[in-house]
C-alpha cells in the first residue's frame, strides 16, 4: 500500500512514451552516424571517430553538471518536460561504434553493385545496411530500451513533477508502508 499520492499510471505512461522515443530517435541518430563513419569518406573522419571513442572514456556522471545547465532555464528551459527526459541521450558512442563495425564487416561489392544499379546512398542503407545488421540493431534497441527504464539520477535532477515523473524516480518518491507495524515495506518498494 502507498500513502504518497503517486499515479503509477502516469509515471509507467511517461516511461514508456520517453523509453520508445528515446529509443527509436536514437537508433535513427546511431543508423546514420554508424553508415557515416563506415561507407563514406569526408575529411576529418578518422579523427572525429576517435574523438568520439575518447568521449568513452569520461564516466557520464562527468557530463552530468555540464548537461544540466544546457537544459537549465537560463538557457533552454527543459526543465519539467518530456525534451530534457529524451534528447540528452541520443546519442550513444558505444553503439555507433558497435553498429560501425557491424557495417564495416560487410563487403563493399555490395556497395559498388548497388551503386551501378543507380542506388542512392540512403536507399543502400535502408535496403542492404540495415538488414544484414539486424541483429546488432535489435541488440541496440534493447540495450537503449532498457537504459532509458532503468535511469534514475538524470530524470531525479531534471524532472520531479508528476506529469513527467519517471518509474524509477517514483517508485523511490511512493513510500510503502506496513499498516501493521508502520514502517516502510521495503521489498514491496
């Protein structure tokens, strides 16, 4: 039993509208940036990816105060909105390198084929690219879902009211009282 006032409906809601649009936004953005990195050439590309494999060596937690005063009010005012629950996570270099090398393995007569067939770049992607690796985006898809259920501490900071209140955040917030002997059920919690 609760005795905060906490709507487990609207806080499961919310997690799963900023669990599927996070996911799915973010698997467009690492889709591109991935076939980018791998099939096209463009000047700087070696040095952006390794730029990008460097930013895997700072722990997020580091990103956090930086992070916060981008969305704070003084610059975007994301605060309390479903923007600051879904945007800051797009990006995942982790899975654009994993999805890079997947595309990097496949063969690049494919490629040259397609492109003597007059196939665009996007459509090679969208018809070639993704389904070989199919199974390295179903991987990401739920490794990303599970990432955005599971976050605590950035929705913690960013959104604590209940209309954009996360499952994670309130389930700590519900409290869970024993009416027997008036103390919190924590295994219930």
């Amino acid at each position: 039993q609760t005795n905060s006032g906490v709507n487990f409906t609207q806080i499961l809601t919310n997690t799963l509208v900023v669990g599927v649009l996070s996911t799915l936004l973010g698997l467009v953005v690492i889709i591109i940036t991935a076939y980018a990195l791998a099939r096209m050439n463009f000047k700087g590309k070696n040095l952006l990816f390794t730029l990008m494999l460097g930013t895997m060596m700072i722990p997020g937690e580091m990103y956090t105060l930086t992070n916060y005063l981008t969305v704070s009010p003084s610059q975007f005012n994301w605060v309390d909105t479903y923007t600051v629950l879904i945007v800051p996570f797009l990006v995942s270099v982790y899975y654009t390198y994993l999805l890079r090398n997947n595309f990097m393995q496949i063969p690049n007569e494919l490629y040259l084929a397609a492109k003597i067939d007059g196939t665009t770049d996007l459509k090679y992607l969208w018809k070639v690219m993704i389904p070989l690796a199919l199974p390295t985006l179903i991987s990401i898809t739920i490794l990303k879902m599970m990432g955005s259920w599971n976050t605590y501490m950035w929705p913690n900071l960013v959104a604590n009211d209940e209309e954009h209140m996360l499952i994670t955040v309130g389930i700590r917030h519900a409290q869970f009282v024993d009416e027997a002997t008036n103390q919190t059920n924590f295994p219930a919690q």
